[in-house]
C-alpha cells in the first residue's frame, strides 16, 4: 500500500468504515440479519443492543452498500450476505474481525508504544487478567487464526507435500486451532500440535482436537520446553516466527533440527520482509502485540536455516502478502 495512492481524507474514511462494519459483525448485525429483512428496532431487541446505537448504525451500513433499506426493514445486499453474514459462503471473511477490531484497541496506544518499545498491554493470550477474560482472549484468537481461507490452507499443504510427497508425520508447532493439522490429517497424515497449555486445554475442547484420532496435542512454551520428540518428516512454523525475536527464532529452528532427520522439510508460512507488500505493516501490529516480534527476510530465515541443517530453500506465494519458505534437512 502506497500512502501517495490515497488522500488523507479518503483513508480516514476507509478506517471509520472498516472499524464500523468490523463492529457491527462482531455484534452480530450480519448473521441476525440472514433470517430476513428486519426492522431496526426488532434487530435492537434481537440483539440486545441499544435501539438509539442501532438506528444510527444501520444507515450507515446501508450508505457502505451492505444493506438495502426497504420501508422500515433493513436487508442484505447479495455481497454483504456472501462476505459477512453466511459462514457457508465460499466468500465469507468475517471470523477475523473480532481480533482485527480488538488489535485497532492496540493501534491506539501506538504513540505510547513508541516511547515503550514495546506493549503497552499484554498481548492475547498472555494477559494476566483474569481466567474468564483471558478464556475469551484465547476463543477470540482462536476464532481470527481459524478464519485463514480455506484456499490458503490447502496451498500451504500442497505446496510443503510438493516438498515431501512421501510424508507421514508432522510436527504443527504453534498450531493454534488445528485448521492445519486437521488439513494434513485429511492427506493421510498425523500431525503433532503443540502450543501453549491453556490454548491446547482450549482447542482440544473448543475445536475437537482431543477427539481426533490422528492428532496428538502437547502443552508447553516450544521457547522453553523441549519441543516434542521426533523425528518428524516435516515441521510446520505458520504465522509462528513473527512472534519472535532474530536470537528467539534461531533457537526455535534450532530445535526443529534436533527432531528432524535427513529429508526432513522444515515449512515457515509468513510475511516475508522484502516479499510481501504486508510485511513492514504487520511488524508494526508485533510491536504493538509482542515484547519481540517483528517480520523477516528470506536471507534471515535461509540463514538459520542453514545453521539448523535445513538446505535448498524454495519460496512459494500462498496469496500476495503470505508466503511459504520450506527446506529440506540434510542439503545444500
Ligand atoms: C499467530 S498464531 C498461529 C496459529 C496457526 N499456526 C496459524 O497459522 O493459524 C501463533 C500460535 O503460536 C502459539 N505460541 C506463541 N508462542 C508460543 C510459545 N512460546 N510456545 C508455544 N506456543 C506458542 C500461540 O499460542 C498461537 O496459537
């Protein structure tokens, strides 16, 4: 994105409506909205929403192109149904938008962060604040990571198995909901999922995974504690190393090598700095979420790569701003 391409005004504009539809997607205007065209103050008791917040929010919506204003009800246009309102729609991108209007909380005290180096408030799912709070924390994280489109996910696992066609284990390290596990589960895979405990305690409920047969679930900080015993044909590092910091994430490379074996493939799905026009920008969300994180070149991660014992790095595109970086162990 090039700030010459848009007036100042034009992208306040854009802010004000993007923090508008996020807000009324995470009240539930759009899915309430799927039972038919509904009067605002009927939406309001539905919702349980303040009537007078409703009748002003709605025109607005309406004026975005997301409704359609019929008498006295409010409808969804066809796109608005596609995007936000039906999760069966191919289309549908709404289950990020909590986690995108919590981060613009962040976005907030940037001028604070700026001085500080680092959060000014602790980023989900660290916070200290309470079990229940930090309960909704980890369901809201959850929900925005399990939101990757579907198209991506299968990407990602095609092009890791273009990679390693012959493999039978992986290793999903930070995993998170499991969407990639389970995506691997389905190519005749079994995956090992570790991630922190309260969000594995989370996720094995909330996402089924302890049911699944062909995906183990393991507890721990992969910072601290041994990561779990291979050795593994592939381990997976998605949306991982941008949490981290340079020495952070060598050492966690490092270890991906201690339980991996000659052929292996290490696979780091991220913003590449240099490669993806989204990079520079989500360091700047790192820097307002993490104590360390940030975005990496491909330079950086061939060289811990290297030192890992992984070689012959090949980059693939998932979409424009994500991309996949896989290397074999044992090469080059
Ligand atoms: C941005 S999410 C990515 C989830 C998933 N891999 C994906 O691509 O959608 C990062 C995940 O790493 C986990 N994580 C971060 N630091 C960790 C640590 N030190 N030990 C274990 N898991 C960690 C977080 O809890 C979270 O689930």
């Amino acid at each position: 994105m090039r700030f010459e391409d848009l007036k100042l005004g034009e992208l306040r504009d854009l802010s004000e409506a993007m923090a508008t539809v996020a807000a009324a997607s995470a009240s539930g205007i759009f899915s309430a909205l799927l039972e038919g065209p509904t009067s605002s103050e009927e939406l309001a008791e539905r919702q349980d929403l303040s009537p007078r917040a409703t009748a002003i929010l709605l025109p607005f919506l309406a004026e975005l192109g997301l409704l359609e204003i019929n008498g006295q009800a409010f409808q969804l246009t066809p796109r608005a149904r596609r995007e936000l309102a039906d999760p069966s729609s191919p289309e549908y991108s709404a289950g990020g938008l909590p986690l995108w209007l919590h981060n613009l909380e962040a976005w907030t005290r940037l001028p604070e962060v700026l001085e500080a180096g680092g959060p000014v408030e602790a980023r989900e799912p660290d916070s200290d604040s309470g079990s229940d709070s930090r309960r909704e924390e980890i369901a809201r994280f959850m929900a925005g990571m399990a939101a990757a489109p579907e198209e991506r996910v299968q990407r990602l696992v095609e092009g890791i198995l273009a990679r390693k066609p012959d493999a039978e284990t992986v290793l999903d390290l930070g995993g998170g909901p499991g969407h990639i596990s389970r995506a691997f589960l389905e190519r005749g895979l079994r995956a090992t999922l570790m991630d922190k405990p309260e969000v594995v305690e989370f996720v094995d409920e909330e996402y089924g995974l302890a049911e699944e047969a062909g995906i183990s679930t393991m507890g721990g900080d992969f910072l601290v504690d041994p990561v779990p015993g291979g050795p593994f044909d592939v381990v997976l590092l998605s949306n991982v190393i941008h949490m981290l910091s340079e020495d952070q994430a060598e050492s966690l490379i490092q270890k991906v090598g201690e339980v991996t074996e000659k052929g292996s493939v290490i696979a780091v799905a991220d913003f590449i700095r240099g490669r993806s026009p989204r990079a520079a920008r989500f360091a700047l969300v790192m820097l307002l979420r993490t104590p360390n994180g940030n975005t990496y070149t491909e330079e950086a991660h061939e060289r811990w790569f290297r030192k890992a014992g992984f070689g012959d790095l090949e980059v693939l595109d998932l979409d424009p701003d994500r991309q996949l970086l896989t290397a074999v162990r044992g090469h080059g």
